[in-house]
C-alpha cells in the first residue's frame, strides 16, 4: 500500500505519507504509542517530532524500540520540550539540553534528520548562525549523531540563504492550495516565488517535508476555507505531493482513526484526489501555468502531459537529471497532434498544445 521516495542526497526512502504530531499528545500516551506502532505496520517510515508537547516522546521511543534502524526521527533544534510543553529557543545551550533530553526521550544515540527550528525571519537566521547552532548540528553529524541536516521555515527567502550554504538534505515546508496562493497567516511569498523554490529544491537534490498540508484544517471546511469550498484531505495530499521536489507529507492525527482516515488515500480513487478545482480559486498570476495535476489525462495520443511539463520545468531551473529523464519518455513533446484536448480540460487554461511545441524546441524532441 505505502508508496516510497529517494531521499536525493542519500539512500534512504521514504514513505510518502510520514507522522506530524502538532497534535497526536492529546490522546496520551498510550495511544501515541499505538498510533506509531499502528504507522510502522502500515509502511510509515518517517516521523516529524516537532509537537504540542513532550507526550509522543517516549510514545515514540517505546513503539519504535524493535525496528529503530528501519524509521527516520525528524528532530528539531530550537523546539524545546523539557517543561512538558513546546517551547521556541535559538539559544545554543538550551537547545543543547534540549537535543540531550529528546534522544533520552525517545530511547536513541542519533537522529536521522537535525532540522534548524521554525526560522522564518533573517534575524532568527542571524542569530543561528552568531549563536552556533549550525556550527553545532555541522559538528554532530561529523560525529555521527546527526546523520542528515534539515530546516524548518514558512519563508522562501530563509529558505534560498540556506540552500545558498549547500548544507541541506531536507526542507520542511508548508505546501497547500491557501498558502501557495497567498491565503492565510503563513501564505509567505510570491506565487512564482514558491514554485521556484520546489523546483530549486528538486534541482539540488533537496528533498521537502511538508507540514500544514490542509492549512491548519482550514481547507477541509467551506465555512473556514479561504476559497468558501472545502477540499478534501485526499485533494490536500495529492496536491502537495505532485509538487517538485516533495518526499513526504506529514498530516498531524490525534489518534488511530485519523490515521486509518488518512491511509485511506491509497485506497482513494483518481477523482478523490482531483484537486484541479483550485483552479477556479488561483489569482489571475496563476493563469498559464501548469500545476502538474494531470486534469487534462487521458492524452488522446499518450503523453504524460503533466510530467512533460515537470521536466521542462525542471530543466530549466538546472535541474541536470531533467533532460535524462524526459529523454527516456516514451512519449515526448513532438507526439502531440494538437487536438486541444488539454486545452480545453485544463483548470489552469494552459495553451498546452502551445507549450509542446515550446519544450519540443527546448529539448530538440
């Protein structure tokens, strides 16, 4: 059922659907506990532990104790937890003891993935930087401790002078409908801004874990969504994961029957996870410009229109591999016959028939 995607950079893969846990501490522990047991048996591998509180710690630790090696731990450095609730430091020797209590916590010698904390402004990245904390998760993973090195931010500026060091593996970031067209408290930057970002990240080799899929639940309601039209959670998934660069979503559950809920996008057919509906939402900037969701499918004559597109993308924002993989297409560009069928499904109104032509001389096929 799980679905799995190469960490770039490495050799890990990872489970297209991980943990967050903003709210998995309600339900206490003993159901944290089952709630990871429960993820494990059904292929999860990846868990996000930036929480409300310091519950699903030790829920963690205990529920993964037999198969550690086969889960990823996707630390923060800058959450502090020690008080029993969440707390925010950029100070170096509270995130020292912050670190040493969330390895006791969760019963483990390493951590997969050392995320930077919720730098979202140039002075919190200043004072990571003053402080020593990046020198610090840098010296940590010399050591063996860390074994990747992440950042968390709602900020696609933050995220750019953090790619600019060549430091990252991973980005976390926050990918849904709202926010990418500039609804809601973290709707940080441009339209064309944050789709360069997810294209920059899929060039370099940065893989995304995306976090406030659903816009804090805002988008699964019409009375709160900012369009006045649910989605659904499905919709939410499928959108975030069609994005360039993105590994892994990690809705937060409070308990086993979220989860289930939430795996049940497996099951889910292509009309469950159609999001082209956001394409009566997108402001006027996002007219002409493929989204990848592959409303225009079927291709009368057999293009993978959605990818064509990706890769040409791609390519051009120096993605190396982009060109490798459209050559290896079956079909490419040159087999469009120009009937307009993409055309008139596209929710976006992409000239797709145009737009071949256009990656057809861009890629000589």
């Amino acid at each position: 059922m799980m679905e799995y995607r190469k960490l770039p950079r490495g050799t890990e893969t990872i489970s297209v659907i991980g943990l967050g846990n903003s709210s998995t501490g309600t339900a206490g522990e003993t159901e944290t506990e089952a709630v990871v047991a429960m993820a494990v048996e059904n292929g999860i591998n990846y868990f996000d532990l930036a929480a409300s509180d310091a519950v699903p710690f030790e829920a963690h630790g205990r529920a993964v104790a037999g198969c550690r090696d086969q889960v990823y731990f996707q630390v923060h450095f800058g959450a502090d937890y020690r008080s029993g609730t969440y707390g925010w430091t950029l100070k170096l020797e509270d995130i020292k003891r912050s670190v040493d209590w969330q390895l006791k916590a969760l019963k483990t010698d390493y951590i997969d993935f050392g995320f930077l904390h919720c730098i979202d402004e140039e002075a919190d990245l200043k004072e990571a930087e003053t402080a020593g904390t990046i020198r610090y998760i840098k010296e940590l993973q010399e050591a063996g401790v860390v074994r990747r090195i992440g950042l968390s931010t709602h900020t696609p500026v933050i995220a750019n002078k953090l790619l600019d060091t060549g430091i990252l593996d991973m980005l976390m970031f926050s990918i849904n409908p709202a926010y990418d067209y500039r609804h809601g408290e973290y709707a940080v930057g441009e339209v064309d801004e944050r789709q360069a970002l997810y294209r920059r990240c899929e060039a370099e080799g940065v893989g995304i874990s995306v976090m406030k899929a659903f816009s804090g639940g805002q988008l699964l309601s019409d009375a709160t969504s900012p369009f006045g039209k649910a989605l659904t959670e499905y919709q939410c998934i499928r959108y975030a994961l069609d994005k360039p660069g993105v590994l892994t979503v990690l809705p937060g559950v409070r308990n086993r029957e979220d989860l289930k809920r939430i795996l049940g996008y497996f099951e889910a057919s292509p009309e469950e996870t159609d999001y082209s509906v956001i394409g009566s939402f997108a402001p006027a900037e996002a007219e002409g410009s493929c989204v990848y969701c592959n409303h225009c499918k079927p291709c009368p004559a057999g293009l993978d229109v959605g990818l064509i597109n990706k890769y040409y993308d791609l390519a051009k924002a120096g993605d190396a591999l982009a060109r490798d993989h459209y050559a290896n297409l079956e079909k490419k560009a040159s087999a469009c016959v120009g009937c307009g069928h993409c055309d008139r499904r596209c929710p976006f109104h992409v000239v797709q028939t145009e737009r071949m032509k256009e990656i057809q001389e861009y890629f000589g096929a």
